[in-house]
C-alpha cells in the first residue's frame, strides 16, 4: 500500500521548519526564559536523576548504582534513571554542573525533535503544509504531552513514534532495508523508555505493519515485501534494547510492583466526563489552581454523582489539542466521513482503541487489553493513552487540514451543516448541564464560552485559509500556524501543573544557599567516622524534596519512585513519596523513628515538616534531640545510629519473612549479632572483637580494611542486591543477606581489605541462566 508522495507534491522542507520553530519558540519561552519551570516529577523524579548521572560521569564513576536513595538501588535497571536516554546522557556528559532548568531544557529539545519528525511524516505524505504545521504544533504543545509534561519519560517515549512511523512507512513502501534498520533504532528508542507510553507506541507500530499487509494488495506480497526491511529493524531494535529490558525486568520480578492488578489498574482510568476537555480546554478548572476543580475524582463530582474510586490527577484528563484539529476533526472528518479516508483510516482506528485503553474500567475493552496484550498488567494507569490518542488526533487533524486545503469538492451539504452546528451545541449543552448540576457554573461558564469562541474562530480560520491555499500555500499555512500557536499559548499555558515559579526549586541546585541542605550537609560532616556514613530521612519537606540526595550526595533513606524493591518495601513501608508527612508509615520490622532497624539503616539525621510526634506517636521525651528548626523543617537528631560497617561475631539463623511480619525479637541486640537466613559456610558464631573503617566509597564499589583477632562478619548495612560481588584480599566470597535486607561477608582474623563491586550484566546474565535451568 503505497502512501509515500512523489517530491514535486511536497513543501519545502526548511520553510515549514522555520515556521515551525518561531511557533516552538514562542510557546516555549515561559520556560526556556526562566519565568517558569516544570514542576512536580519533572524536579522530584526526573531532575535528581540526571543531575545524579552528571555527577557520577564528571567525577568518573559508573552511575550504575547509587546509594542515595532506599538504602541503595540499581539504577541501571530503573527506567527512570535516564542511563539510557540519548538526549539526556548528551546533557549529563555535555554540562556535568547542572540545575534544575537543564531539565526543562532537554525535555523541550525532545518535543521539538517530535515535531520535526511530525513534519517529514507529514510532507512524505504530501500532505499541505498548513496541516503539517497544525500537526507538528499540537503534537508538541497539546493534549497530555503539554498538560502533563512534567512525566518526562513518557513524553521522550513519545517524541520519537513519529519518527518510527515516518522510517517504518518508507521501509514498507520501499522495502528500503536503510528505512528499516532507521525504523528500528527509533522503535528502540521508544522501548528504552520502558513505560505505558512506550508499549503502547511499540503496540501501534506493530499495528501499523499489520494494516499494510492486510490493507495491500494481496496480504502475501505485502508480507514477502517487508520481511527484509523488517529483519533489519528487528536486529537493529534488539541490539539496542535487549540488555536494558532485560535488567528491568529482572528488577520488576523482585520489586513491589511485579504486575499491578486490574482493579488497582482501573482506578488510573479516564473518566467520559474528562473528554469535554477536548472542546472545552479550562472547563474543569483543572489547568489552574486558584479554581475549584469538580471533574472526577474531585469531591464536588462524587457528591452528586457518586464515588468513581479513580487514584488520578487533575491534569491527567486534559485533552485539549487546539481547536483547529477538534474543528476539522468534526466538520469534514466526522459530518463528511473523511476520517475514514484511506490514507488515516488506520490512524484513526488507533485513536479509537487508544480513547478506550484511556477509559480503562468505564469501557469492557480495557478488560479485554488487560487480559490479552503482553506489558498491559505491568502499569498501572491506562489514562496514559491519552498521550498516545492525543498524538493521534493531532495527526489526525493536521491530515483533514490538508484535505480542506487542497481537495475541490462542493461546499458541505445543509444537512452536513446542521450536524456540525447541533454537535457543539449538544457539547456546549452537555457542559453547561454538568456545571449547573455540580453547582459550579460559576466556575464553568467562561470558559465554556471560550471553548465555543475559539471553535468558531478555527472554523473561520479554516475557511479563510481554504480560501487563499489555492493561490499562496505560504499564506494558508502561515495562518493555520498563528492562530493554532495563539490558542495552545492561551488555552495550554503555563499553570499549576506545567510551570511553577524557579524561585520554588532552589534546594535543587548543586550549589544551593538552602538552610536545610547546608544544616544537614554540616552535620553529617562533624559526625562522620572511618566507619560512618550516616544517612538522613526528609518527611513532607516539599514534593520536590524525597530524591534530593541524588543531587548532593545525601543518603536519604527513602525517595520518590513507583518501583522498590519489594523486602525493602515490606521492611520499610516506603510509600512511592514522602512529599507529605501523612505519607511516611511504619513497618513491624521499622515500628518508629525510634528502632533496631532504623538504627541498623545508620538514619542520623531525620528533617520533617511537622513536630516527629504527629507523625511517630510512639516517641517518648528525649527519644530523638531536635538540633534546628528551619524554614522549612524541624530537624533531629538521632544519636543511636550505628556505623555503615561493623564487625559482629555471632550471628543466628532467622527467617526473615517472619521477621518481616513481625519485626525483630525482643533482646536483639545487632552490634552483638547478625541474623542471617543461611548458615556461612566454614564459619561459627564467636565472641571476637575488631575494627572495619571504609576506605573507598564509590557508587558501584565500596572498599573496607578490617582488622579482628578472630574470624568475623563484617556487616554492610547497605541493601543487598544479587548483582553485587565481594572478595577479601581478592579472593571471592559469599555476600550473605544479614538482618533482612543488608550484606555481610566472612572475614578471617588479621588485617585485610574487603571490596563490595557492583556487576549488574554479569549478575543478570546469572540470573538469567538460573531461570532457564542452566546456571546455580
């Protein structure tokens, strides 16, 4: 099926890029500027992240483990750890002295890559110019991609789907085995994002080969003609992809979120009421703050409707793509049936299935996904289509602009007329009704009216433009471009949820004057030790706060990430964030702030933004000494915390899931003992003494001397992980898991040098052999 145009169909190439730009660079400036920055997961996530994978490259460390957040974790196997993002990486290497806007930075580089791709999609096609832009201008500024910009991740696991089209397209079409190895490095690109996003996308592609064969001419020809550009990509996308999902799919078997449950899973749906959003951008409220939001699941909805039991954001329902695709969306593609033409009938069979992915538990076809599509039960939010459907429509749109621009067909029909007009008016209707039910019409009224005003503004965009493409295709897209840039500036500006005040994030940057990161980095200096590395808790300090240690070198007990080891999230209770206090629970095994095992964590420090007793009611006086109050925190101390390593000589033999359910026994004293789950092998409990002092301390290798008259265990209090290593005096030993969740090695009497190493490829590939029987 051939869909590629003959080059003296398309625009010009630079021109388009040029427009494109100046609109890019206009919507973008807030942000680029400074006025504003992205908030939320963009600085708690994603910005600790890669100011993580900075530091580590400039101070020549692998960035493959770090022990800044749960005690230690394998970064390079968490997708959000950025490790295997291109742009991000180029950033890291590129400005090892980041801040926080770096972030928003890359992330606006990434849309605007998305967009060109969009364009070349666009102008192979031979699509007009005007809709080219419309598309690549809503792909970048519209739908979830703007309103939830701060996942970036799922936006990088976007940009590159056109891409992958535009390659995928050109390798069937011409069974070009350069487009298809092209096709899939982007697929590949996609995947590493290891997110709903990218599966979703994979999914479409995967479509999109389909459609070609079975819509060709003869499904057999089709097939024979593409197995070649396809063996190209998949050697390519494999070569790319396989280690990285590998290691994170080992790591999701021993996570807290090995598959999420359809019921956990629906309560991330999209609710109907939310696609008003696509007329009505600011109908909710959802945009801004200083309104009351009463879209679902917000408690004005629930009163007069009833409980959804969603788990979801406010931002999570904007749809909103601009009017001029909405508008052509409706008044040739649905009145005239030309969303069902046969160059985007496939594009729009894909927003159709990506809208009911989006509905989650409202439609029986997400059940249905859920049970049959491989990846769908590891996530946990279907409303994450809603980047895929919105990506959609904006191709959608920018190709029913073409038709307006260049087919000469009669005027639509009244009837044809009567139908656009009486959907607006039923939509308008609809939105006004749900207001006065909810009694927010207050709230609701202008910009329902800005919703009609700025359609019937595309309408007669569309018209005009219609009327000059004939004779200056310049001007036509020009036009289309302005307004389209002017209604995405007005209806998905900045606000609450995708542009705060720089001012907020100051704590982030390396270099930071905050009382709180200056208190807690000097503290620690004065308390540290040869056999000290003392860690610190920071509760409801602000959402921006949980993954901080990433940035200054901290070892905060806990962080900001959905995915957690599973024994240490049943030992701690570690909630995905602690952004508020009510947020930071106890365990059986870690009852208090007050505990063995908090202890045993080396937790010294502990900043919190409410007096530690109404959070902890099982403190009593003169448990923990409160050293400061800042603007932000009261800061304790905790002087029972134990060293990072010790030397124990008895141990005793424990199960630790019941330790788990229960906590320690009482009497257990960890300086005197170790429990472990497994005898040593050669080595009995003795009554010895000795030191252990850390000599190196590095992300990926921690080196310690010791020096006892007897044999003993020297206890790492770090999180064990089977991809780390231990030799004493070079020779390898056993790394037993000590007191549920840490690492211990036998040390032989005298003096020696213990080295922990970090090998997450040659551990995975045992693990790998151990699964399938050929490995221990």
């Amino acid at each position: 099926m051939q869909y590629l145009s003959r080059p003296e169909e398309r625009f010009s190439f630079t021109v388009a890029v040029a427009i494109y730009a100046a609109a890019f660079a206009a919507l973008s400036w807030p942000w680029l500027s400074g006025t504003v920055a992205i908030p939320y997961d963009a600085k708690s996530s994603f910005y600790p992240q890669l100011a993580f994978l900075a530091r580590s490259i400039a101070e020549g460390q692998w960035p493959f483990w770090t022990p800044n957040v749960y005690a230690g974790w394998p970064q390079i196997a968490d997708p959000q750890s950025q490790i295997f993002s291109l742009f991000h990486v180029a950033a890291a290497w590129l400005t090892p002295k980041i801040g926080p806007e770096l972030t928003d930075r890359v992330v606006f580089a990434l849309l605007f890559f998305g967009g060109v791709g969009v364009l070349l999609f666009c102008r192979d096609r031979g699509w007009h110019m005007g809709g080219a832009l419309v598309a690549a201008i809503a792909f970048s500024f519209s739908g979830s991609a703007a309103s939830r910009i701060q996942h970036i991740g799922q936006v990088e696991s976007l940009v590159f789907l056109p891409w992958a089209l535009l390659f995928l397209t050109r390798a069937l079409d011409r069974s070009s085995l350069l487009a298809g190895a092209a096709a899939g490095l982007f697929a590949a690109f996609i995947v590493l994002g290891r997110d709903q996003v990218a599966l979703l996308a994979v999914y479409v592609l995967a479509g999109f080969v389909a459609w070609h064969w079975f819509s060709g001419a003869g499904i057999g020809l089709c097939m024979k003609a593409s197995i070649k550009p396809l063996a190209a990509g998949a050697v390519v996308g494999l070569a790319i992809i396989a280690v990285p999902v590998v290691l994170t799919a080992l790591l999701a078997g021993i996570s807290n979120r090995p598959e999420i449950g359809y019921a956990m899973a629906g309560r991330g749906s999209l609710h109907p009421s939310h696609l008003l959003m696509l007329g009505f951008a600011g109908v909710y409220g959802a945009g801004d703050f200083k309104r009351d939001f009463w879209a679902p699941p917000a408690f004005q909805w629930h009163d007069v409707f009833g409980h959804t039991d969603l788990f979801a954001a406010q931002n999570a329902g904007q749809v909103y793509v601009g009017a001029l695709a909405i508008a052509a969306i409706v008044g040739i593609g649905l009145t005239r049936g030309l969303i069902w033409s046969r160059e985007i009938r496939f594009f729009t069979v894909a927003a159709v299935l990506a809208i009911l992915y989006s509905l989650g538990k409202y439609t029986p076809a997400f059940r249905a996904m859920y049970e049959v599509m491989p990846g769908v039960s590891l996530y946990r939010r279907p409303a994450d289509a809603s980047f895929i459907f919105c990506a959609l429509l904006a191709l959608i749109g920018g190709y029913l602009i073409h038709r307006i621009l260049t087919d000469v067909q009669r005027p639509p029909a009244r009837w044809q007329r009567l139908i656009e007009v009486a959907f607006w008016g039923a939509l308008a209707a609809l939105a006004f009704w749900l207001a006065l039910k909810v009694n927010m019409l207050h709230e609701a009224f202008l910009p329902i009216v800005w919703g009609v005003a700025f359609v019937a503004l595309a309408i007669g965009a569309l018209r005009l433009a219609q009327a000059v493409a004939s004779r200056d295709a310049f001007s036509a897209a020009m036009l289309l471009a302005v307004f389209c840039t002017a209604d995405l500036a007005w209806n998905n500006a900045p606000d609450e949820s995708t542009g705060l005040p720089p001012a907020q994030f100051e704590a982030l940057k390396a270099d930071t004057s905050d009382e709180t990161i200056k208190l807690l980095k000097a503290r620690l200096k004065e308390t540290a030790a040869p056999d000290r590395r003392d860690r610190v808790e920071l509760v409801g300090v602000g959402y921006h706060w949980p993954n901080i240690g990433l940035i200054h070198d901290l070892d905060h007990l806990l962080g900001h990430n959905p995915l957690r080891l599973a024994d240490f999230t049943r030992a701690t209770a570690a909630p995905d964030t602690v952004a508020g206090p009510d947020q930071r629970v106890f365990s059986p095994l870690l009852p208090s702030f007050k505990s063995t095992m908090e202890n045993l964590f080396g937790v010294r420090f502990i900043a919190i933004s409410v007096p530690i007793g109404q959070i902890d009611t099982a403190l009593k006086p003169g448990d923990l000494k409160q050293i400061a109050r800042t603007k932000q925190a009261y800061v304790y101390e905790n002087p029972d915390a134990l060293p990072r390593v010790m030397l124990v000589g008895d141990w005793r033999k424990a199960d630790f899931q019941g330790l788990l359910a229960a906590g320690f026994p009482p009497g257990f004293d960890p300086k005197k003992t170790v429990l472990l789950e497994r005898e040593p092998r050669g080595f009995g409990p003795t009554q010895g003494s000795g030191t252990a002092r850390i000599v190196s301390y590095r992300n990926t290798e921690v080196v310690v001397e010791t020096e006892n008259a007897a044999p003993m265990l020297l206890l790492l209090n770090d999180v064990w992980h089977p991809w780390w290593r231990a030799s004493v005096d070079g020779d390898p030993v056993d790394i037993l898991k000590a007191n549920v969740l840490f690492r211990a090695v036998v040390v032989p009497a005298g003096k020696h040098t213990v080295r922990f190493t970090f090998h997450p490829f040659e551990g995975a590939w045992e693990e790998l052999k151990a699964k399938v029987g050929l490995g221990k």
